[in-house]
C-alpha cells in the first residue's frame, strides 16, 4: 500500500512526465484502433454491398455481331431462346439455376393508381441469384407450379407497392399488367438501388402474354466450385465458346456476347483488401514502433531525471528492490491507464463514424454504404499494449537498476 501511495504521490508531482508517457501510449493504441476499424470498415461496406445478389453469379447479354462468321454477314441481331440455356446445362456443368430473364416497360394500373416499371419474366432460381426479400407477411416468389401453369401471378417490389396502393397493403390484390390481370402473391422488401422499382411474373406467363417470338437477351445463373480468378476466366472463356457455337458467331466477337462474373469482381475485390490489410499491418506496426520509442525515451530520462530522488531513497534505507518495484509498477499502471483510454476513444470514433455513415445510407436512395461494421480483434489491442508496456518496464527498469547500484552520495550528486 505504501509503495502504490508513493507512486501516486510522484505521479501526482510529475504531472508532465506523466502526461507525455501517457499520451504516447494513448496515440499509438489509437491510431492503431483507428487503422484496423477503418480497414474492416470499408471492407464489410464493400462486402455488404455485394450481398444483394450471390457473389457466384454469372450474367449475360445477347448483343449484335461485328465480324462475319461461316458465311453469316456481320449486323446480325443475336437473341437467346430456351436452346441457349439447355446449351449452358449440358455444356457448363458448373452453372445452375439458370433463368432466362424477360424484360419488358409496362404499364401496371391499380384503382386509378397506374405507373410504368419494368416486368421481369423470370423462374424460381432468380430468387437465389439476385436474393430478394420477403419479410413475414410479404407473400413469397415464384415458384415451378407458376411455371407450370402460367399463372397469372405477379410479386412486386415495395416501390411499387408504396406508389400504387399508399398505405394499403398489396398482397392477395389484382393489379393489370398491360391489359392482364395478375395476383400480388409476394412482396419484395430488399432496398432496390436504383429505379422506380421491379415486379417478376412466371417466366412462361411472360413468354405466352408478353413475349409470343420467345426471343430474350438475358440469362442469369449461378457458377460453382470456381475459386480463383484464372478459374473464373477459363470459365469466362468457355461460356464465350458454348454461346457462340449456340448462337453462330465468332468466339473473338466482343459485341456479339456481354458478359459480368461476379464472382471474379468479388475475388479481385478481395484482393485489393488483402492489399490494405497488408498496408494497414505496416502502417500500425510502425505506428507502434513509434509508441515503443515514445514510452521507452521518455521512461529513460524519467529514470534519470529522478537519480538524485533514488539517492535520497537509498540514504533513507529504502531497499533497491523497492525502489525498482516502485518504477515498473509506475511503468505499468501509466501504460495501462492510458492505453485503455486510447482503446476507448479509438473505439468510441470508430462506432461514430459507423452511425453516421448508417445513418446516411439509411437515407440515401440505394440504401449502399462504403462503410459498416468498423469491428476491431481486440486480441491485437492488448497484444499492443502489452508490448507497449513491457517496453515501458524495461526502458524504465534499465537505467533504474544501474541507478540504485549508484552509492547514495554519487546518486545525490546528480541534477
């Protein structure tokens, strides 16, 4: 009890030193906080944003050819049909859930309530690949029976919900679609980014009603057991040739055929954040450095400035063991208080920042954030600090021990 009242007491007296220790501890254990949380920030809002749709999908487009091809005039118009996407199943034995997507801009009317948004015809695999939400209450999606009977059932984003019917609820209400009815059985709660919003019928109720060529552009799927991203390409390059065997066009064609792998974007994405993972490590390694160099200075002229204080201690018959107690204990305490206190701010900073950014995509009208989640392995903290204060202690217990090896005479001589 005695010793920790003496280094409060000295504590208390010095209250510079006491300040500047501390405050190089404080710095380095919040610029580390600071670093990581920003680091796994960005990442997790980057992550987020790939989470509205499977991060294994692959989606393509028919365009039109520029190069002439066995025969065939380039200018040709090229247009998916239910060939293509048998082609994909038996040619690409990683792709499922395969869907053809109709896109049509029709008009859907409610009571005197009618906007124009685009028609999806798709099937049930959409709902795995692009991940709506239907919130408890909200219906479902499409499913094979729709398929299998062309019903005529729509399911609806909550855009359009919120637009036609107000403050009424659309589930179980017809709606006209063009000149068809069609039943509401689900909607759609996840926060579209952009547009006025999407509604999905069965992709064969499309095809008879809205869609009598059964031509369409677009085809969406799911890839699996794909890895890295030369995987990716090989993929990319083997789909190219499935389609232009299908379709008749050159494999070189780059217009012919629009291709996005999200899968390869997500790894390439990651990659990057490997990359300032690594930064961010090197940026708080030296950081600590510098807390190292900091704590262990000023805890070596704090020694010194206080032998002439040994001296009269060693003359008053305070035991050198005492005396170095009293000095690591100080080291210590100084180390931890503040080093917690770094922690704290860092965290508290860190968490601000994450409520302000929510607060803004919350607001915003696509709902994305570059930031979320700021979460920080405190195992990293408390290994930093614990280096921070074994530096501390030895910086401190170094010239200590040569101190109170000093006859109290000599020692007292000092200034």
């Amino acid at each position: 009890m005695n010793i920790l009242q003496e280094i409060f007491s000295g504590l208390k007296h010095n209250k510079l030193r006491t300040i500047l220790t501390g405050l190089s501890v404080s710095w380095g254990i919040f610029i580390l906080i600071i670093l990581l949380s920003a680091g796994n920030g960005l990442k997790n809002g980057v992550t987020s944003n790939f989470s509205d749709r499977a991060t294994n999908m692959v989606q393509i487009w028919s365009g039109r050819s520029s190069l002439p091809y066995k025969g065939l005039k380039s200018g040709r118009s090229l247009n998916f049909a239910e060939k293509q996407i048998v082609d994909l199943k038996d040619g690409l034995k990683e792709t499922s859930g395969q869907t053809g997507v109709i896109e049509k801009n029709l008009t859907i009317t409610y009571n005197n309530e009618y906007g124009s948004f685009s028609i999806n015809g798709v099937k049930p695999a959409y709902n795995d690949i692009f991940n709506l939400k239907f919130d408890q209450g909200n219906g479902r999606f499409i499913n094979d029976l729709d398929l299998k009977n062309n019903n005529k059932v729509i399911v609806i984003d909550r855009k359009i919900e919120e637009t036609l019917f107000k403050t009424e609820s659309a589930l179980g209400k017809y709606v006209k679609v063009g000149e068809v009815m069609f039943k509401v059985v689900g909607i759609n709660t996840k926060k579209e980014r952009y547009g006025d919003g999407s509604a999905y019928i069965p992709f064969t109720t499309a095809q008879s009603i809205f869609n009598p060529n059964k031509k369409f552009y677009n085809i969406a799927m799911q890839v699996n057991g794909l890895k890295t991203k030369e995987e990716n390409d090989a993929f990319n390059d083997r789909l190219k040739e499935n389609m232009s065997q299908s379709l008749r066009f050159d494999p070189k064609d780059t217009q012919a055929l629009y291709l996005w792998n999200s899968q390869r974007d997500y790894i390439e994405t990651m990659k990057i954040f490997g990359g300032i993972t690594i930064f961010v490590s090197i940026i708080g390694i030296f950081t600590l450095i510098a807390g190292i160099v900091g704590v262990s200075n000023i805890m070596l002229v704090s020694v010194k400035e206080r032998t002439r204080e040994i001296g009269i201690r060693k003359a008053l018959g305070a035991p050198p063991r005492s005396i170095l107690t009293s000095i690591i204990i100080e080291s210590i305490l100084i180390t931890t208080a503040f080093g917690y206190l770094g922690m704290v701010i860092g965290v508290g900073l860190s968490e601000l920042v994450n409520m302000i950014m929510q607060q803004s995509a919350a607001q915003s009208e696509n709902g994305m954030s570059v930031f979320k989640d700021p979460t920080v392995d405190l195992s990293y903290v408390f290994v930093s600090t614990a280096i921070l204060i074994i530096a501390g202690v030895i910086a401190g217990y170094m010239p200590a021990r040569r101190a109170v090896k000093i006859k109290p005479i000599e020692a007292m001589r000092e200034e």
